[in-house]
C-alpha cells in the first residue's frame, strides 16, 4: 500500500476512533489544524491534519512535539504523523502548520500521565495466568496440571538420527556431485 493510502487510511481511522474528541478538537481551534487525540499524554504518538491548504506538502511545528511533522497530501487536505515529547508538563501547546505562505494554527492539550495509586492492584492481569480451556476438550488444563515431563521417547529419538543421517548423506553426495561436474568442465 502507498505511502499516501496508508495515510488516508490512518487518518480515516483515526476519525472513526476518536470521533467526538476529534470533532471536539477541530471545532476548538478553529483554525483548520486537526489533532488527534485532542488531549495525548507524553509519549504518545498522534495525527496532525490541515485543511485549507492546496499545497502538496507542509510542515507542521510545535514545541509539544519530539520534531517537525511533513504533511503530505491525503483526503480534502494534508495529514501526518507526530510524536509528543515524552518530557512536557501537563498544559496547552500551539501548533502551527505554514501551508502556501499561510498560517494555520490550532492547539495540542497535553495531558498527565495516568499513574495507579500507590498499593493499588489492576483490576485485571496483565497476561493469562492460567491455560484457555480452547481445542482439545480442555486438555490444556490436565496437561499444565500434571507434574511429569516428558522428552521424546526411543522411537522419536532413533526417527530423528535417520531423518538426519538420510539429510547428511543427500548434502554429502550432492556436493561430490558438483565436486566431479566442475572438475569435468574445467
């Protein structure tokens, strides 16, 4: 997929996902300069968009972001993608974007870090704790219940030496192979 449809896409998407909180965003600024999220946390990434701007490429510029974001063309305007620095404060930070010897300008609202209290336990685990009780009838379940391990068994083992005894022998002769053609042709 081109650069230019992965950006339509993503700025397609990311309107669908942040709906109210884009339209909110756009609706503030009013300037035509999209944000979204509208209010992100340090660290995080975000789509920056135009509209209003016939140019083919832009530059937008914040001091809320990690560098300068290239705007290219995707939908009725120009989009891109940025990242906020992961050191601000919580607060409000301009964004201006120059399009066509114009300005656009709009806001970014950075938000604190959300951090569990002191002694507080998720409210859900972080990775499965126990085997899914999927395929198999549930056999998951008796097999992490049982104590015993079993390694591969005499019948694997001798198996396994023929399987590569036989794959030793066919890269041994077709090496010989080669050996005696190019002794032949040289």
């Amino acid at each position: 997929m081109g650069k230019r449809r992965l950006a339509l896409c993503a700025g397609v998407l990311a309107v669908t996902a942040f709906g109210p909180a884009a339209c909110a965003a756009y609706a503030a600024d009013g300037g035509g300069v999209l944000v979204v999220p509208a209010a992100p946390a340090p660290g995080a990434d975000i789509a920056l968009g135009v509209t209003g701007c016939d140019a083919r490429e832009a530059v937008a510029q914040s001091p809320a972001l990690v560098s300068d974001a290239r705007l290219t063309p995707a939908g009725d305007g120009l989009a891109g993608d940025a990242r906020v620095r992961s050191t601000l404060t919580a607060g409000t930070y301009e964004v201006t974007v120059a399009c066509d010897g114009t300005e656009h300008k709009g806001t970014l609202e950075v938000v604190r870090k959300r951090t569990p209290a002191a002694g507080a336990q998720p409210s859900a685990h972080p990775s499965p704790v126990a085997p899914v009780n999927a395929g198999g009838g549930g056999a998951a379940r008796a097999l992490a219940d049982s104590r015993e391990r079993h390694g591969p068994g005499t019948a694997q083992t001798v198996v396994a030496l023929a399987l590569a005894g036989t794959a030793a022998l066919t890269v041994h002769r077709a090496a010989r192979r080669q050996a005696r053609s190019a002794r032949g042709t040289g």
